[in-house]
C-alpha cells in the first residue's frame, strides 16, 4: 500500500480507491474493466486510472483484489471500509 498518496478524486466512495501513485499502465482496467477506467490526457495519454464502480458481486469483488495484487506501484488502496 502507498504511504501518504491522496486518494483520486474521481474514486467511487467505498472500499477500493486508487491513489496519486497511479501511473496508468491500466492492468486494473484490463483485469477488472467494470470497476476501473482510465483517464486521458488532451492527446489521448493515459494519465491514471480510478475506481469507477465499487465491486457488487464476489467476482468483482475478487478482481478487485487481483488488481491491487498485481499493481505495479501499489496504488489500489483497500481501506476495508464499505461504501458510506
């Protein structure tokens, strides 16, 4: 997990968020597309991903993990707290 990175904010509230370490290599997004999208930038570069739907369902919610294990800098933040 990243020390001190804010939080994106175009996360969904809840449990999973991507943080300003995110460098958009977009595995999450390929992993789990139902959850992560990506941003880009004015000519069309990938500037970072964010959690676009929190998980809903055990699959998702196991792709969820899968990214966040996979995460090359560690960005995808479980904070083990449910949507509020």
């Amino acid at each position: 997990m990243s020390e001190g990175s804010g939080k994106l904010k175009e996360n969904q509230p809840g449990k999973y968020y991507v943080d300003q370490d995110c460098i958009g290599c977009m595995l999450c997004s390929e992993i789990a597309p139902d959850n992560f999208r990506s941003t880009v930038d004015i000519d069309c570069e990938v500037e970072y991903n964010f959690v676009y739907k929190q998980p809903s369902t055990k699959q998702e919610e196991d792709l969820c993990e899968e990214s966040m294990d996979v995460c090359p800098v560690g960005a995808i933040v479980d904070n083990g707290k449910g949507a509020r």
